[in-house]
C-alpha cells in the first residue's frame, strides 16, 4: 500500500500481463504471396480485372472498382521508387516475435515498376541520402520465416 | 410516413470448426458474393444500388482493434459508409434497418462474421467480462452459464432432462440443415452422459466452437419489389439491456428480453405471439437457455419452459417448431448466431428452407443474444407479406 495524505484516495490500477494467442489464416490469396516470397523469393500479386491495377496485398475483390477481383497472378519486378518516406527515430519492436530491429531503418512507401505500392523499410539510413524518388530493389532474408513481406530485409538504394 | 424495409437476399457459409483455408474476408466473401449475385446489386450511390455497410464482429475474436478490417473491402466501404456492430449480428440488422427506414441509404449490405478457431474461446469470452472485477474470477460463458442454469433449475424445478430435451431436438433438425456444423442423433441419456464441464451443465449442453458468416441484404419497400419476388418484411424489432453485474439480476428470469419481446411484437401487431407466429429461431448457445428464453417471448409462463418443451410443441409439425435449423447449439459463432437466426427464418417466409421447411410459414421470429447470461437481448420478428 503506498502511502498517502488523509485526503488523497489512493490510486489503485488492476495490471493484466497474459499473452492472448492469434492464429490468423493467410487464405488463397494472401496464403499464396506467402508461399511464392518463401519458396522463391517472389512477389506475386493478382490484378484487376476492371482497372487493370495490381491489387495489394492479394485479395479477392478489387475496392477500388468493387469488382470481383479473380485470379489474374503476375510476378512482380521488385525494383521501384521512394514514394514517401519517414526515419524512425524510436524504433518500433516486432510485435509477433519480440525481437528489436537491429536498426531503425527507416520506413517507406515504394512504386514497384509495376505499379504496385509496398510498405517497407529501406537500408539507407543517412537522412541526408533519403530523398522521394531514389530507386530500390527488394533483398530478402537469407533465412525467413514464410511471413511474406516480413521476410524482406529491406529494400536497398539502387544506382541505374 | 417511412417505407417498410424488406430482406431481399440472405446466404450463409457452411459453419465449421476450423476454417484454417480461409483468412477472414475471404469467408464473409463466401456469404456476401452469394447476396450479390443473386440480386445482381452493385456498390453504389446512384439510388438503386448498396451504399451503405454494417459490419459485425468482435475484436477479441479477431485479434485486431478494427476487426471489420478484412471484410471491409467486400462490402464496398471503399470510399464509402460503413458501420461497425459489435454485439450480436441482430443488432447489425437493426442499425441497416433504421439506415433504410430513415431514408438516410438506399439498400444496405449486413454481414457478421467470426472465426473462434484464431483464438483461445475461453479467454476471449473471459474478455466480454469487466475487467477490474469479474474477469479474475475466471468466469467465461461456460461457468456464468451454469450459475444461471442452477438458479433456473433450483427456482422453477426445471430437469436436466428438459435441458438435455433442447440439445436432443435441436441437434436432429440440424440434420435438415445444409450449413449445420454438428447435426447428431442424440438422445436425453446422450446429453446426460456427456462429461460435465461446469455443474449442472455437460459438454453436450453448449454449442461447438465454430467459423462462418452470414450476409444479406435490406433496402426500402420500392426497390425490393424491383429486385425479387419475395422480399420478407421486418415488421417488428427491438432489444434491451440487462446490468452486467450478475449479482444485480435473478438470473431465472429474463427480463430484458421481456421488455425487447413487448416491443417488438408491438412494432409487429401481435398480442398472443404462441398463437400468431409460425416458427422462431431462438438463439441458444447452452442448452437452458432456449427454455428460459421462450419463457421471456411468451410461448409459454414464467417458469413453465421445461413442461412446455415436453408438450411437444416447439418441435418439428408442433404449434411452433423452435430452432428448425438446429439453432446455435448445432454450431454458430459468437456474434453471428443471432444474424444466422434472422437468414433461417427468411428462407423459411420465402418457402426455401428445403428440408426443414415450416409449411405455409408466413411469421417468423428471430432471436440474438449477447453477453454473459443473456445481457442484451434483441428481437425481430420477420413477414412475407
């Protein structure tokens, strides 16, 4: 009990510090980018079949049109261009196996060649090298877990 | 004076232990491509078409803060309105149908879904319970659901063996129904044989843990002539909340769904429902609870749902079978049961239920429950003309 003045009630909070378990299934189509990105290293993604716009991650049915999306598959390029960017001072950690990154590496929003947009890190760390519009190219894991874009290490700055 | 709304498609997937094929938005997807198609409805805001969404699920299910995530894109919230419900599926038909009847949208999408099987079903039950108070007791829907039995048999003598009635019927007519996931032949000694999990309750008393979705759609009285022959009318809904806190309730009476019952049926026109109505699908995911549940619709008095089963009434070719589709005790998830009861009771008004069909059912009454020991009930009751 901590002690406080005769006016003051003390404050009292109840701590809850259980793990709770997920299982998410990937499905069909996200299930299969999995797969691809584990066993190949490959992105694949599917298209719409309204729009033409590869649609991701994979899925079923394209938002945008509100079409059902089918099964159209491409294996993308994985180069691209910095869209957007931030540098994250305060690293997140990764929440599903606890482990801290061992950099923070800053975090970006990358056009793949072919039209697709990533979320991902990149391996440029120097903000004065980060700049909208640099080129990248996809390095992966050597050992990955088949957790799709996890197992992307990052995306490295490219000179072309 | 505002339109009548009318269901004008309803789909169900088949419900399943462990949907492990599927992640959560392609399973609704199974439901909703299902209402798309067959009224050829698109997404949009031009007067005739889907623009308006309500969601519903549970974020302890899920594991996500926003479990609608998933589906979201499929119910053409791109861009677009979209609500979520967090309570039983009736509820979400509720909110659609006062989008609709409000003139505020034109046809609303409803689609509930859950997969118990992505997490611990006692823990995320455990989590429906406040948490500075009766969560660190350990109680979840199982033990809640026994106090409540106990207090139930002990006040009004009802007999394990009546209990164990529910669990015999409900689970035969699930052989009737194509989505059922655990349809059985059982008999009373069957359910009393069957290991007790929390006294007086046995496992074959609850419901299996169980994946699916439903989906349908509403819209006002004008379109839905346009779309099908035979839209079924929501002429009646209500629901009604209990305190949370079990020591403020005599949990032998269901008072909640007392008042949600007089409600409803008073939005429908009915006086004497046991009389007026041809079915119900009651929402029963532990066996009692059918028993004191028709007790708080008025099928029968206070007290007398145990006696009132015996009589043979609520069963198939009875005065009002209860549960043709084999209800939640056959397997439905939480949160979905409810929505599932409203899409059974719409096929048996459009004379599609196949083998579980009521002949000539023209009301129907659909029940949805959320909550430790019936919280908040909610009532609808459903015509075809």
């Amino acid at each position: 009990m901590t002690q406080q003045s005769s006016q003051e009630q003390e404050l009292i909070r109840i701590n809850y510090g259980t793990p709770r378990p997920y299982k998410w299934a990937t499905g069909k189509y996200i299930g299969k980018l999995y797969k691809e990105a584990k066993e190949n290293k490959q992105l694949v993604t599917n298209r719409c079949p309204q729009c033409k716009q590869l649609l991701w991650p994979p899925i079923a049915f394209c938002g945008r049109c509100k079409v059902d999306a089918g099964e159209d598959w491409v294996v993308m390029n994985q180069r691209g261009t910095v869209v957007q960017y931030t540098y994250l001072v305060v690293p997140m950690w990764d929440p599903h196996y606890g482990e801290k990154f061992a950099n923070p590496y800053p975090t970006a929003t990358i056009k793949l060649d072919d039209g697709a947009y990533l979320v991902s890190r990149l391996q440029e760390q120097d903000p004065e090298k980060l700049k909208v519009g640099m080129r990248v190219e996809a390095v992966w894991k050597e050992e990955g877990r088949g957790t799709g874009m996890g197992d992307v290490l990052y995306f490295r700055t490219i000179e072309e | 004076m505002a339109e009548r709304v009318g269901i004008v498609a309803v789909a169900q997937t088949k419900y399943s232990p462990d949907r492990a094929d599927a992640h959560e938005g392609e399973l609704a997807y199974e439901a909703i491509k299902q209402v798309l198609d067959e009224t050829g409805l698109k997404y949009g805001h031009d007067g005739e078409s889907i623009d308006s969404a309500v969601t519903c699920s549970q974020d302890f299910w899920d594991g996500r803060t926003i479990a609608n995530l998933n589906v979201n894109p499929y119910v053409g919230a791109h861009l677009s309105h979209e609500v979520k419900v967090a309570e039983d599926g009736v509820n979400a038909v509720y909110v659609a149908m006062a989008e609709v009847m409000g003139g505020h949208h034109k046809a609303s999408i409803v689609v509930a879904h859950a997969k118990e099987s992505m997490t611990s079903f006692r823990l995320a039950e455990n989590a429906g319970l406040d948490a500075i108070w009766l969560r660190q007791l350990g109680l979840d829907n199982w033990s809640a659901a026994a106090l409540q039995a106990k207090r139930y048999m002990h006040k009004y003598g009802i007999t394990p063996e009546q209990c164990a009635q529910v669990v015999v019927k409900n689970r035969k007519n699930a052989k009737n129904n194509p989505f059922a996931q655990e349809p059985m032949d059982l008999t009373v000694e069957d359910v009393l044989g069957s290991p007790i999990v929390s006294t007086p309750l046995r496992q074959l008393d609850f419901k299996p843990h169980s994946d699916g979705a439903v989906a349908m759609i509403l819209c006002g009285e004008t379109l839905a002539k346009k779309i099908t022959p035979k839209p079924i009318w929501i002429l009646g809904a209500s629901n009604c909340y209990e305190t949370h806190y079990l020591g403020d309730r005599d949990l032998a009476e269901a008072d909640a769904l007392i008042k949600a019952a007089a409600k409803a049926y008073k939005m429908a026109g009915i006086s004497d429902p046991g009389k007026e109505l041809d079915l119900a699908e009651i929402s029963e995911p532990v066996s009692y609870q059918e028993l004191l549940w028709m007790e708080g619709l008025g099928f029968c008095g206070r007290g007398e749902g145990g006696r009132f089963i015996e009589t043979g009434t609520t069963q198939m070719g009875g005065k009002i079978p209860v549960n043709p589709s084999g209800g939640t005790l056959a397997g439905n998830p939480d949160g979905v049961a409810g929505m599932a009861r409203v899409a059974e009771a719409v096929l048996q008004l459009r004379n599609e239920a196949g083998a579980r069909q009521v002949p000539g059912a023209k009301v129907a009454l659909a029940h949805g429950v959320t909550g430790v020991c019936g919280q908040l009930q909610a009532v609808m009751i459903l015509g075809n003309s």
